[in-house]
C-alpha cells in the first residue's frame, strides 16, 4: 500500500501515541494534516498519519531525514545514489530474488535501477 501526504498538508502538530498490545509496546509518531476536527473534549477526528513501531521508528526516521538532506544538499557523494540513496553495501533489489543495482555512472552517484527509471 502506498499513501501520498503532500508537505502542504502536513501541519506543526506532530505526536507521539503509545499503545500495549498483548504485554507488547507499540511506538507511533502522528502526524496531523489540515485544521483540527474537534467534536468534544476527547473526541479528535483531525486527519492524520501514524507511523507505527514495535521497535525504535528514529532509525527509519534519521534514515529518511539524511536521505532529504542528501537530495535538497544537491552534493552527490561517491557510492551513495543520489535517487533512492542505495549505497554499494546495500543495493537496491527491484524484485525479491533479482539481481542487485550496479553504478550507472563513474562517480558512483546514481545506480543502474534509477538510472532506468529516469530514462522512462
């Protein structure tokens, strides 16, 4: 499943929410879109995105923020794609079982399974 939130619809509220499962601790971080929909005291129906975890989101989340970093930085660094931000010792696969991306070019910024789709 893939879900699109444009940045324009994101808003400064961002929580953290907890929850245990069956003696499992889930972590999630809530992101709230447009203006908040308040029926009663209690009673939130803002729209939002939860991102949850049973371990540390922050590795996925730091991974992400350097991956943004890295794109708005406009610096490619040597064995690193500057697309997808695969690095030499961790390819992109397109396909469970396929063969893992190359470098397409000699500064080793962009890998072969981007260098396709920017070609299409």
């Amino acid at each position: 499943m893939r879900v699109n939130v444009y940045a324009e619809e994101m808003t400064a509220r961002i929580q953290i929410i907890c929850k245990v499962i069956d003696g499992q601790v889930f972590t999630g971080v809530r992101f709230y879109l447009g203006f908040p929909f308040v029926h009663r005291k209690g009673d939130d129906d803002s729209s939002a995105v939860t991102f949850w975890g049973k371990k540390d989101l922050r590795c996925q989340l730091k991974k992400a923020l350097k991956l943004l970093d890295r794109h708005y930085s406009k610096k490619p660094r040597p064995g690193t794609c500057r697309f997808c931000g695969c690095q030499e010792f961790t390819p992109c696969l397109s396909l469970p079982g396929a063969i893992p991306c190359g470098w397409a070019d000699k500064k080793r910024t962009i890998c072969t399974r981007c260098a396709v789709a920017k070609r299409s």
